[in-house]
C-alpha cells in the first residue's frame, strides 16, 4: 500500500480524502469544521480522527492540500476596454482560481480607489491595451495604486510598452509582472499570468490564511481549490498519455453561498453561416455566481428564477416559498432532515441554480440579416455537442432526483438563445473527490483520472 492524503481547506469543511495510489483506490473520506478563526490545526485534526476511524491507522507517504478558506484567493482587475482587455483580466483570474471581487474598466477614479482598498483584495491585477497601444489607462492606474500605497500584491499584465513605467510607479510596492494578458486584439494569453497568481497564492496568501500552521504535515499546498477542480477537470475531459478521457465536459458544483462551472470544451461556432463576436475564451474555462448559492446567496436564485418559477418547480405557493426563503436566509445551516417542504423547495432552488449558472457560463446566438443573407452571431461558448455533465454540492448529493436537477443545465426551448448541451450523461461527485482528484492529478494523473472514472457516480443519458 502507497497511502497519500489530500486536503480540501473549505470556508465551512476541511474535507480529506485518503487514496492508495497502487491500488488506485479510495481508502476513506471525512470531513470537519475548518476551524480557521482560531487554529486552522483543530479542524485538521478533528478531520484526522474521523478518517482514521474508518481507514485505521495509516502511514502517508505524502499529503497534498488546496484550499478556499476564509473566503478564497479574492482578487481585483482594471483593464482598457471591459469587453476587451477587462474581460481578459477576469478570465485570468477565475481560471486561476480566484474570486473576482471587483472588475474595473478605464481610468480608475478615486471612488474607485476607495471601493478596492474596502474590499480588501489578496491580488490586484492590472492591465490595459495591446502591445503597443494605448498607455495612457495603464500608467493612470498605476499612478493612482501607487498613491494609495496598497498592501495587497500587484501582478502588471498589460501593454509591454508601459509596463517598465509601470513597474517604477509602483516601486514601493510588491509588485510581479507577466506577459500582456491580450498582446493583439482579439488574441489571449493568460496561462502565464494564471500561473503568477497561483505562485503568489503559495508563497504568501496561505501565510495571510494561516495554512502555513500545518506545513509540518504537509508535503505541499498547492493552488486554491477551485483551480483544482478545474485541473481534475480538464484531466477527466482530454484523458493523459496512459489513459483516455470521458470528453468534452460542462461541471457545475452548487455551494452555499456561490455556483461555479466549469466547461472544458473548444466550443466555437459549428457552422459557416455563424460569425463568432468577442474574444475566444479558454478551453478550459471557469466562472463563479457570486449572487447563486443554495443558503447564503438564495434570494439571488430567486431573483434570477422568479417566484413564479420556484413555486411552479417546488409544487409550494408563492407565500409559502417566501416564507421558506426567508427562514433559509436568517438560518443557513437548515438542511431538509426529513421535512418535505425543504426538499420540494431545494429542488427547485438547485434547478434554477443550475439553470442560470449554466446559462451564465454558456455563449449565446442571435439571428441577423446581412446583404449575403440569413447569419448567426455567437458570443460566448457553444456548449451545445457537449455529451458529459458533471455535478456536486450538498443540494445534488443528498437526494434522489439529481438527475432531474442536473437536466436543468440542458438547453431550454424557452431560452433558445442560449448555447447550453442539448443532451448529455450525467455524472455525481457523491464524495466531494474532485478537488481531491485535481490535487493528485499532479503526481499521479492516470491513476487520479481512473478514480474518477469508477467512483463518480454514472447516470446515462438525460435530455
């Protein structure tokens, strides 16, 4: 046996996952309260006792972590044009893991200053025009960070002509710089600036966070958890050199407070009368609904989906829904135990968030007219082919219609604009292994990707 355990530092759990990676087989899970306002240790170990519970005692060769605690890797960007290099910069920081907190376009003002320092970011992500274009935008927010006299870390990632300047605005200040995140218009380059912003996670969040308590036990940490998810992901999609892979794959985990998807799929137009408008966007592509969650943010479900919708989804009144919602808000650690009403109602409230967090994340087509005849403008990722649909979170895993609530990230003839899979397999991440699996993917890619071909949970076709 070759024990390894990997830790998931969550805002509420610190979940562990033991695996014997000769065997290529999960040994034992558990989970506690992440105890990160007081010692981060008292959970681990609280976690520790209950694994060793179920597996015995173990010998771990290594142990890996990742982490989301105490709300995550927060970040803020300013860039040029929002749909441009502003859409760049956010990219990058969601696929690198982060939780965007502010996205600013143009010249920041003070008002704007002011709102960043409340927010208090863990990374401040600065870009602005192509290579060789405008420097104006760019050098102004220097300027105006440098007068501020920021804390927080600063990674420069704009037009390569100012980023010199740049670099002596901000001399005072911790600062990292990267290739330009959008060199030519219409062209992305952000992997170098993703994998700046997980450095940065490493060498100094994890001390802010106070993860750096349990190094003694740790062989590495590695990234924030959602960057994980995303590499079990990509991984579980494109397969590696010993072992194939399941597709291309849409995944939506549906949390508390927050809905994150993920698409690992090319996802440009299928056909020649299609003209794709924007920027192309990373195969591998992330993004979190801050204002969708199943207890902290469900009012914003509500919002989204209307109370016609939930009541209709839930079989409950409209008053009634209200009721319960209101209860779920001041209440966030309800759960339905039993209660039919609860579970009628998170039903409801997991479809929606699947459907709008999906429809989100998707692309969209619009019909137009032009001199050559009918076409389609596409913005956004045609997810449409895509035949694998991965799902997680508590309202999913701890109930029996999962796979209708996940048939809600399927197209709708009633929102035929927007280019979510008209058809798809479904797989449950019951366990929470995908963090997990991402962390191990690192060291142990075959073995990580044939874990999670047998232990996600298979339910064929849903359309």
């Amino acid at each position: 046996m070759k024990a390894v355990l990997l830790i998931d530092f969550g805002s509420t759990y610190t979940k562990l996952t033991a695996v014997d990676v000769e065997a290529e087989q999960i040994l034992g899970t558990a989970a506690s309260y992440t105890t990160i306002h007081t010692d981060i240790n008292d959970g681990l170990k609280s976690a520790l006792a209950l694994l060793e519970r179920k597996t015995g005692e173990l010998n771990y060769e290594a142990c890996y972590a990742c982490s989301s605690a105490a709300g995550g890797l927060r970040m803020v960007t300013s860039g040029l044009v929002p749909e441009l290099t502003g859409e760049a910069a956010r990219l990058a920081s969601l696929g690198a893991g982060a939780k965007v907190v502010g996205v600013y376009a143009f010249q920041l003002t003070e008002d704007d200053l002011e709102e960043i320092l409340e927010s208090k970011p863990d990374i401040f992500l600065l870009v602005g025009g192509t290579d060789g274009g405008n420097t104006e935008c760019i050098l102004h927010n220097a300027k105006m960070l440098a007068s501020a006299k920021p804390e927080f870390p600063i990674v420069i990632a704009g037009n390569r002509t100012a980023k010199r300047e740049c670099e002596r605005l901000l001399s005072g200040c911790e600062v990292y710089s990267c290739p330009n995140v959008m060199p030519k218009f219409g062209v992305l380059n952000i992997e170098p600036t993703q994998k700046q912003i997980r450095e940065i996670f490493l060498n100094r969040i994890i001390q802010a966070k106070g993860l750096s308590k349990v190094s003694d036990i740790l062989s590495d940490i590695m990234m924030p958890t959602p960057s994980a998810v995303l590499q079990a992901m990509s991984l579980l999609a494109q397969g590696c050199e010993e072992e194939a892979g399941i597709g291309e794959l849409v995944a939506v985990d549906v949390g508390g407070a927050t809905t994150d998807v993920y698409s690992i799929a090319d996802g440009m137009p299928e056909h020649m009368n299609t003209v794709y408008k924007g920027l192309p966007e990373p195969y591998a592509k992330r993004t979190v609904e801050g204002d969708i969650g199943m207890r902290y943010s469900v009012q914003g479900i509500v919002d989204a989906a209307g109370l016609h919708r939930i009541s209709e989804l839930s079989g409950l009144s409209k008053d009634r829904v209200v009721e319960l919602v209101e209860e779920l808000k001041e209440h966030t650690d309800r759960v339905p135990n039993g209660d039919i009403e609860l579970e009628m109602l998170d039903y409801a409230l997991a479809s929606c968030a699947i459907s709008e967090a999906v429809s989100r994340h998707a692309g969209t087509i619009a019909e137009t007219y032009t001199m050559m005849g009918q076409t389609f403008v596409q913005e956004g990722k045609n997810l449409t082919k895509v035949k694998q649909i991965v799902v997680t979170g508590g309202s999913l895993i701890h109930t029996k219609r999962t796979e209708e609530i996940a048939a809600h990230a399927l197209y709708d003839p009633a929102n035929p604009s927007s280019l979510r899979p008209k058809e798809a397999d479904v797989w449950v991440d019951r366990t929470y292994i995908l963090a997990a699996m991402g962390l191990l993917s690192t060291y142990y890619p075959g073995t990580a990707l044939r874990i999670m071909k047998k232990e996600l949970e298979y339910h064929g076709h849903s359309k």
